[in-house]
C-alpha cells in the first residue's frame, strides 16, 4: 500500500471556489494531491474530528497536521514545496494583502450576483446551513435585487484588472503565474459555474479574458481520489511535524503551552480551542486530542482570525 502520511490531502468539494483557489496553487506548484470529497452543509463529522470545529472548506491534511483557511494552505504549500514559487515578479509579499481584497469585497460582490440568479435552485437545508454560518438571513430576493448594483462593483474590479494586464503580460504579476493569480482568479471559476452570462461583458475586457483563459488552462495538478475514513486513518497512525516554538513578538503574550480558542473574524465563527504549539505574525498551530484521530495540530492564519486565551 502507498504510504500517504507525507502526502496532501485536501478535503474539499468540486464546486467550492476557495477550493479552486488552492487547486490553481496544486497546479502552479506540479503537486500531486489527493481529493477528499466533503459535505456542502453539515453535519461534516469526519472534517469536524480534524479540525476540532472548523466548518469551512477547503482544509488541507499533511498526516497529522491539519490546515484550515485558504491563506495558511498556500503558506504551508509554498514552505513545503518552494519551487517554483507563488511569489513572481516583484511580489515578495503583497499579494498576501491582495487576498484580503479577492476573499472578502470581491467575493461579497460575486456572491448576490450568483445566489441572486440560481436562487430558485437553492433548497431549505442549504438556505439554513448558510444562515447558521453566517448568523444572517440568506435572503435570496434581496441578493437578486442587489445583483444589478453588484454588477456594477464587479465591472469596476475587472477594469482594474484589465489595466493591470493591459502591457500583454500573461499573469498579473509579469510572465509566471503566481499568489495574485489565485487570489483573483477563484471568483471567476465561481461565476462560471453558475451563471456564465455575468461574465459577458469581458468582451470589453480582452486582456482579463484571455487572462482568465490562461489560468484555466493551468488545470488542477495531479488529483487522485481518496475516502474520508482513509484520511481519518492517515491522522490516527501520524505523529504531528509541528516543532515547539514561542513567539517573543506576540502582542498578547501567549506563549506555547498556553490554552487558546481561534475563530475566523467574518463567518463560520466557532471556536477552535487547543494548547498552543507554534505562532508567528501570520501563523497559529494548536495541539488537539480527539478520540477518532488521536493528537493532531492544527493550523491557522492570523490575518482574519482572533486568538484569545482560555
Ligand atoms: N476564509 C476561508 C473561506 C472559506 C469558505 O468560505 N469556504 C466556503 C466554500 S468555498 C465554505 O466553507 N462554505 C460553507 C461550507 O462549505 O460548509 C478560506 O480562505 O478558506
């Protein structure tokens, strides 16, 4: 039997655009990967007995060490597999920040456009998991009449794009493709899926458009296939890699040892609580027992979550 405790794991689904993001990483990087296909809504147990809570997806497993968030899985990708790197052209690391514009106001303005369409498709069970994720209404009428003023925003972002791109240069960032490229490119697979028409008038945006082409032609790496108690499996007979490591900088003093609870600052708020292994500025590990998979770590960004003690 192949040996998969060194191997990426990425519990996902196929429809998932955060998933696409880190897929379009596999495929920069030529990483070979396998793919746990996930729940859209809870219950999720098998994920839960990871993540010690965390919900959301995607989630990358490397053995026992567990990656929640989009952000800190393309960290960890481009620590454990530097070459070639996520950072091209004059990028050394403002396209970390570029996320923070791709994952939430450009995300937020494809959302209404593509709820507020397929709207008549969405059943009660998926209306009520977003609901309790998000702790608002998922009003699809309301986002159906917010669509034409968020075609408006969304036209405004792609314009930026097109003068970004309007020298010839293939990618965002000059002539290899990188973490802006991600970052951006996720949103417009997510539009496709659902409602291609929105995309229309690329035909005024030709660069964004043979871009957007470009990106898609990246694939996905190589994907193979494997089952949610075979990933649980993994975690149970591998030891976490996490080294012990204390932050001098923290601005509140935790140290390893110490009793945290991390929480996402936007949606899919529960509380991930764990003894503290290893931080930095722009990463947290926590140590977890559970009784399906024993001792795990699992990782978080810090840019959009909050540690608290206790
Ligand atoms: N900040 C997270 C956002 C992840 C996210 O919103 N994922 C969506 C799917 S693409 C999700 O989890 N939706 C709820 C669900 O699938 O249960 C990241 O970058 O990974």
């Amino acid at each position: 039997m192949t040996d998969l405790s060194n191997a990426i794991i990425f519990h996902q689904y196929d429809i998932s655009p955060f998933s696409e993001k880190v897929r379009t990483a596999f495929a920069i990087k030529g990483l070979v990967w396998y793919a746990v296909n996930q729940p859209v809504i809870m219950p999720k147990p098998e994920l839960l007995a990871l993540t010690g809570g965390y919900r959301k997806i995607p989630v990358m497993q490397i053995g026992a060490d567990i990656y929640c968030d989009s952000q800190i899985i393309l960290r960890e990708l481009e620590r454990r597999f530097p070459t070639p790197s996520l950072h091209v052209g004059q990028d050394k690391g403002l396209s970390w920040g570029l996320g923070m514009w791709t994952d939430r106001t450009f995300f937020q303005t494809v959302i209404p456009i593509i709820f507020g369409y397929v709207g008549k498709h969405i059943t009660a069970e998926f209306k009520q998991d977003r609901e309790a994720m998000s702790g608002r209404p998922f009003d699809v009428a309301a986002m159906a009449a917010a669509a034409p003023l968020m075609a408006d925003q969304l036209r405004a972002q792609i314009d930026w794009l097109e003068a970004q791109l309007g020298d010839g240069r293939p990618f965002l960032l000059g002539e290899k493709p990188g973490l802006a490229d991600v970052n951006v490119y996720y949103n417009f697979a997510f539009v496709r899926w659902s409602h291609p028409g929105a995309l229309d008038f690329l035909k005024a945006y030709p660069h964004v458009a043979q871009w957007e082409e470009r990106i898609k032609e990246l694939g996905h790496g190589e994907r193979k296939e494997l089952s949610r108690e075979e990933a649980l499996d993994i975690a149970r007979y591998a030891t976490p890699t996490t080294v012990l490591h204390t932050d001098e900088g923290e601005p509140n003093g935790l140290k390893t040892g110490d009793k945290v609870s991390v929480m996402a600052d936007d949606y899919g708020r529960d509380p991930i609580r764990g003894e503290l292994v290893s931080s930095s500025a722009q990463h947290i590990a926590l140590k977890r027992t559970d009784p399906r998979v024993g001792e795990v770590v699992v990782h978080f960004p810090r840019a959009g979550f909050f540690v608290t003690k206790g």
